[in-house]
C-alpha cells in the first residue's frame, strides 16, 4: 500500500509503501512517554521506499529498554512523532508512526508488544462513554 502523510503543522511531509497487516501496537513505558499516551502504533516502510518530500525532521536519540539505540524524529515547530529507525547509514528500517499517516483510518494494529508495560485500564476504553464533540 502506497501511503502519505506529514507532521501536524505540515511542515514535514513523506511518502512510502507499507504492509498494511503489519502496524504493531507498543505498549512500552517509552511510547507511553514519547507519545504522551496509552501506547503507540507503528507500521515498518517497506525497505528503501521511505522519501522525506519536505522538511528534515529533528532527531533525539533514545536508548531503549531492549539497549537499542532508535532516532526518535519529530517536527521541530510541532513536535508531531514522524518515525524511529536505527542510527547509521541506508538501507535502514523506518518505523512509521501511524497517527502521521494520511491513510491511518485504513489501518488497524494486527499485534501488540510490550504488552507488560500496557496500562491496566486500557481493556475498559471501549467501555467508557462517549460525548458527541465537533469534528
């Protein structure tokens, strides 16, 4: 699947082709934090077909639970999360960030990771209210 998409303020936008079976759901303390919410989902771009169309995002270097080193890139004017990838040259994975994507109604997470680190009450959301707002 050939998809789009950019950074909230659009200042950072890119292209690339992704297996739509394959968005993970991480539930890690690290995606909690660098999302700033229950956990985070992530599609792997098929190798070599990642194309950053405008903007260069800004990197922040993290070292996970795992003891990998991942580039965390974000746009430095709205701090929208882009991708994570290891340090190094090309060819290099580029796990996109499902949110940042154009097409994300169209994609469905297919597993969960870290699933230890998932937030107790998380399995009682579909369960909580909802309250009609705009948009």
């Amino acid at each position: 699947m050939h998809i789009t998409g950019s950074c909230h303020c659009g200042a950072i936008r890119y292209e690339a082709d992704i297996e739509p079976n394959t968005v993970s759901a991480c539930h890690c303390t690290d995606c909690q934090q660098l999302t700033g919410g229950a956990f985070r989902l992530s599609v792997v771009a098929e190798p070599h077909s990642f194309k950053l169309l405008a903007a260069q995002p800004r990197i922040y270097l993290k070292t996970g639970d795992s003891g990998r080193v991942r580039e965390q890139a974000f746009c430095e004017h709205c701090g929208s999360p882009i991708y994570a990838t290891s340090p190094g040259p090309e060819p290099r994975d580029y796990n996109l960030r499902v949110g940042s994507i154009d097409q994300r109604q169209q994609l469905r997470p297919s597993r969960q990771i870290w699933c230890r680190s998932r937030l107790s009450w998380l399995a009682e959301v579909a369960k909580t209210p909802e309250q009609a707002t705009g948009g």
